[in-house]
C-alpha cells in the first residue's frame, strides 16, 4: 500500500449542503466551524498504527477510566492549509510532523511515523478542500491530536491510543491587520520549569496558564506573559504564543529554546525570513526589568508575538506588578508587520517559497 492510500475517504452520509457551508464561512472566527470529516487511527503494541481512515466526523465515545480523563497524556499540534493560485497547499507538515514526535516521547506515548501524521493531514485537506475559505486571510486550521484511550486506573502509560486531525475554516484573526495587543507579566504564576513538559505540546501546559490568563483579563490585559521558575526573572513565552523583541539598530532577540519553551513552527520560520534580509537575530535570555528600562530609554522599538493563529501579533503595552510601561508608539511596529506579511506571501503562494515550506496537495 502506498501511502497516499492510508487514509481512504469513508465519506460521510449527511454532508453538509453547499448553501449551508457558504453561510457558515461568511464570518467563521477561529475554531468554530467544523468540516464534515476527520483522519483517525488507533494504536497498540499488537498491531502498530492500523485503522487508518478520513471518517465522518463524529462525537466520541469513552470509558469512564479512559486515561486520557485521568492522566492527561495527550497532546496535539496545529497547523493551516491554504489556498494558492496553485491549489491547496499546507505550510511546514513536516516540521509539526517532528515536534509531535517530540511531544510524544516526552509524555510515554508512541510516536507516529512522520510520513503517517503528513498524509493524515494532506488526506484529510483533499477531503475538505470546499472547506477552505475564499476570504483575504482566510485558511483550514487543522488539529491533530493524540489520547491514551485504554480504560484503567494506575499511573502508568495507556496501552492504547487513538490519532485523529479534525479540520476548522478560520478567517482572518485581526481584521483590518494586526491590532497591538496589551500583555500581563505573570510574576505569580510560571508555565513550564525545568524537567517539565514546556517544550511539549500538550494541553496540560495551556490549561496550566488559564489562571494567569484570567489574571491578565482581571488587569485589562489581552494576553499573559511568563517568566522564568527558577529566577523569575527572564521572559519565556506567552500562554500559546512565541516572543520576539526588535532593537534600534534593527537587530532582533528571542529567548533561546529550552525545555520550558515550545519551539514554534512561526517563530523558526520568522527567524529564517530575518536573517534573508541580513538582519541579526539573537536567541538569549532577556529579563523582565530590562525589558521595561529598553522601552524607556527607545533601545527597544518594537516587541511582538508569534504563532500559527495570528501569525504575528504585536504587542503594545506591558503591565506588571513591578510596573507598566509602553513599548515604542504603543501600536504595530514596521518590523512585525513586514515579517508578517513576507511570512503570509509566503504560505499564501503569493512570493517564492525559497526553503521549501509550501507542500502542494
């Protein structure tokens, strides 16, 4: 079997109309609206990675001591699929392709063949293809994930596990472009410490910066912003998002990846774009106090976050316990919108593509 054939189309009975998909994606948010099929396969140390289908999308159904509802071993990854004069085409699969293997042999779980979890999303995109919006920014976010499924009690790795990547049209996350955004210093709480699982992605580390996030609303803020466990002190990443800082003399910093950092799919892709255009980039440990004195003598001129649903989000204004302070004219800077912009020509098919993100369908 080749492995374009490892994910046959079982189509589903009641697809959705063709009107009622337009109306759906005239305004579709983020993660909102669902396509009508998903990529699933099961594992077990017996029979490998088997059952491999795009299957109508459809609720689950789980044992009451299904250990994913009790341990939390899981984790998923999330990339888009776009539209280009060339047909559909996904940015960068085979990077998220690694860091799900990443993810998995930090959290007992077995690792997909790379080749597997790329087709399961090309598969799945042929599938939906209707699904991806016309609109400017618009795209197919796809999410996939993984669970420990084996029913039991004990603190120990599942036998079992179910793969699936279910499909979602998103418009564009700003309209009108980026709006800079306000961010709260966490000095209470941290995301990740050493030896943890920060530089896996897995959903115990989001639901571990919901409080700081809610925090972070409770002070008028849009987003969080976390500091190192040990120091307290440095600036590692936001609640879901990478961090980049821009510097008068046009250089650009990025706290170095880590354990306690997930390495961003964007945030190498905006590193790459920087040093094309011969700018420097340094991966090194900025702290928190030194960010604020940056923004106040002008060395700092722009700070912005980075992911695969915003793509570039600036950031504006910064507020801590240990002071506020604004960052340059408080609104997007040149810097973050031209990298933006040069990344999005990119995915969109509408620049060349010099190392080879694009993966045409």
């Amino acid at each position: 079997m080749t492995i374009a054939a490892t994910f046959p189309l079982d189509p589903t009975a009641t697809p959705t109309s063709a009107a009622e998909r337009a109306a759906r994606m005239v305004d579709p948010g983020f993660g909102r609206v669902f396509t009508d099929h998903m990529a699933i396969a099961h594992y077990n140390a017996t029979d490998g990675w088997h059952d491999m289908a795009i299957a109508p999308r459809s609720p689950l159904t789980v044992d009451p001591a299904c250990a994913v509802l009790h341990y939390a071993q899981e984790i998923f990854e999330g990339l888009k699929a776009y539209r280009t004069a060339g047909g559909p085409a996904l940015f960068r699969p085979d990077a998220n392709a690694r860091r799900f293997q990443a993810s998995a042999r930090r959290l007992a779980m077995p690792e997909l063949p790379a080749d597997l979890f790329v087709e399961s999303c090309r598969a799945l995109v042929r599938s939906e293809i209707d699904w991806i919006p016309d609109s400017d920014g618009g795209a197919l976010y796809l999410r996939p994930f993984m669970i420990a499924s084996e029913a039991f009690l004990g603190v120990k790795p599942s036998a079992d596990y179910v793969y699936m990547v279910i499909a979602s049209s998103v418009g564009a996350y700003f309209k009108g472009g980026p709006k800079a955004v306000s961010i709260w210093a966490s000095e209470n709480y941290t995301r990740a410490a050493p030896g943890g699982t920060g530089a896996a992605k897995c959903g115990g580390n989001y639901a571990a910066s919901l409080a700081a996030q809610s925090e972070a609303i409770a002070k008028g803020c849009d987003q969080v912003v976390f500091l190192d466990a040990v120091e307290r002190r440095y600036i590692e990443e936001l609640g879901g998002m990478n961090i980049f800082f821009v510097f008068d003399d046009g250089s650009l910093a990025t706290p170095p990846l880590s354990d306690t950092i997930l390495a961003g799919i964007t945030r190498d892709s905006l590193i790459a774009l920087a040093r094309d255009r011969g700018l420097t980039v340094r991966e090194e440990r900025y702290a928190l106090d030194q960010w604020r004195a940056d923004a106040a003598s002008g060395r700092l001129v722009e700070a912005f976050a980075c992911g695969t649903a915003a793509v570039v989000t600036p950031i504006g204004s910064v507020k801590a316990a240990s002071g506020n302070f604004t960052i340059g004219s408080g609104g997007p800077g040149q810097m973050s919108l031209a990298l933006r912009d040069a990344l999005v020509a990119i995915q969109r098919g509408a620049a060349p593509d010099p190392h080879g993100w694009l993966d045409r369908l």
